[in-house]
C-alpha cells in the first residue's frame, strides 16, 4: 500500500497547483518511507490511514530539506540536494510548504491524531536547534544527547505508531513506547555507521558528524575511557577536517575499548523493550521492522 501513500502526496502537492513546487517535489528521493510504513502495519489501509501516513512523510521530508541546509549538505541519498541545486532559500520555503501543507491536511483526520503528529514537530524543530546547539561545543552529558535525538529523529517515529494506533483502536500508549524506542535505536545505528562504513556506503565522508561538530554516543563513551592526553586529542581534533592519521587514531581507539559494540548493546536494549511490546499486542511484522533496524551493516 506504499503506492497508495505515493499517490496521496503528489495528490496534496498538486492541489497546491504550483507548477514550482510540484517540480521541486519530483527532486526529493523517496527513501525507505519507514514512518509510512510503520503506520500501515499498525493500522491498515483506509483511506484515513493513508492520509496520515502521507502527511507523516511530507513533514518528513519538509524536516530533511531544512536539516541539509542547516548541515551544508550538499547531498541527500547520494543525489544532489534540493539547496544544492536551487539554492538554500528554495529549499527553505519548499519544507515550509510542505509543512504547511501537512497541518492542513491533518485536520481532516482526528483531533486526537491531529495533537499526536502536531507535537512531534514542535519536538523535532526543539530538536533540530539543540542539535545546532551541540555542535559549537564538544558536549558530554550522554543525557543531552539522548534528549536531542529523541526530539529530532524519534518523536516523528513515536508519533508514527501512536497515530496509526488511535486509527486502529489499539492501546497507544504501548504503540508510543514502541515507536520512540525505534527512533532511538534507529539514530543511534546511524551515529555508528557514521564511524563504521565507508564514505562510499554513507554517502558522505566517514567520521563527518564529528567533523561537523556533533558528539554522538560513540565519542562519549570513547571520552570517558581514554587517559587525559587521549582527552586532549581527542578534543582537539572535534569540528576539524580530519587526515588519514587521526581518522585511523579515533578508529583504533574505538577498536581498542570495545565503543562501537557497548554503543550497538544500548541500542539493542531499546529494541529488545520494543519487541517485547509488540510480542504482546501480536504484532510480529512490528517485532520484525525493530530486528531489522539493529542488523544493518557495521
């Protein structure tokens, strides 16, 4: 039924009748589509669903456009981004109509689910300005961080499975849970390939969120456990553009204290509560999408 939530998003950009806009939309890549993907699962097929799953992935995608200009992003998905081909001030306005759109269209589905999604985008921008926040300094309260990639990547995904179980009469709280500590896991995955794949496997050059300022969970723990001229290296080297050697100086120092595989364990703790709850409502295509979420390359 992703075909059906395809349909419905070129349906809500050409009511804008804006030739522009719908051009610039053809650009976006489509991606994984999980958060549609987890609504359809949860939820079915109505027509009600499919909205809330198309709307989902507009803000989606509105939040990507203003997240690569925000990073200098110059690629999305190994395609040139919307700013890089058509400047930062069309890819500004283009999330924000297809923000404003998205709100639009919320309200033909139900207040309830309406308050839900509507949240989760106060959270996700809350997020996205901590994250800019986080990047002037070299951050090692493992609480902000988690507290910023819940608000910025998990409060959607939350969102996600708490709407489609409003739609579908189940207990939403449980639906919640499930969805947060998917997002959790699913960006916490991301921080570690970022270290773990090659720059052709990203997309972009290894070890660039912390070129770019970010402290992820594996840089924390790496902190914590190095001496105190590990710790001045290591802080030396944040925000910098980094050469061979002290790319494969952070690498070894990984591999030496075992960070990739404590950072990969607390991931696997959110997903193992996020089966449990799913096991218990019956939902083993659920149990199936967080396996997935943990067993992608490394």
């Amino acid at each position: 039924m992703l075909s059906a939530v395809e349909r419905k998003i070129e349906q809500f950009v050409s009511d804008l009748n804006d030739k522009e806009v719908s051009g610039l939309y053809t650009k976006l890549p489509h991606g994984k589509r999980l958060r549609a993907k987890l609504i359809l699962k949860i939820a079915g097929s109505s027509l009600s669903v499919v909205k809330t799953a198309a709307i989902v992935e507009m803000i989606h995608a509105a939040s990507l456009l203003h997240d690569d200009v925000i990073d200098d992003a110059y690629t999305r998905r190994n395609k040139p981004s919307i700013n890089a081909l058509y400047g930062n001030k069309t890819a500004i306005m283009l999330g924000d109509i297809l923000y404003s759109k998205g709100f639009l269209e919320l309200n033909n589905i139900s207040p309830e689910v309406a308050k839900i999604v509507s949240n989760a985008v106060v959270q996700l921008s809350l997020g996205e300005l901590k994250d800019v926040s986080l990047s002037k300094a070299f951050n090692l309260d493992k609480e902000i961080y988690l507290e910023m990639i819940y608000q910025k990547t998990a409060s959607l995904i939350e969102a996600s499975a708490g709407a489609a179980a409003v739609l579908a009469g189940k207990p939403k709280d449980a639906y919640l849970t499930y969805g947060r500590n998917l997002g959790l896991a699913f960006q916490m995955i991301d921080d570690i390939l970022d270290i773990t794949s090659d720059s052709a496997t990203l997309g972009k050059p290894a070890l660039h969120d912390f070129v770019e300022g970010k402290t992820t969970l594996p840089y924390i723990y790496l902190y914590e456990v190095l001496d105190e001229v590990g710790k001045a290296k290591l802080r030396s080297l944040h925000t910098k553009v980094l050469n061979m050697q002290e790319q494969a100086w952070i690498l070894s120092q990984m591999k030496e204290h075992k960070i990739i595989e404590k950072s990969y364990l607390e991931a696997k703790a959110l997903i193992d509560e996020a089966i449990m709850l799913m096991d218990a409502q019956g939902e083993e295509a659920l149990s199936g999408i967080a396996k997935e979420m943990i067993e992608r390359d490394f």
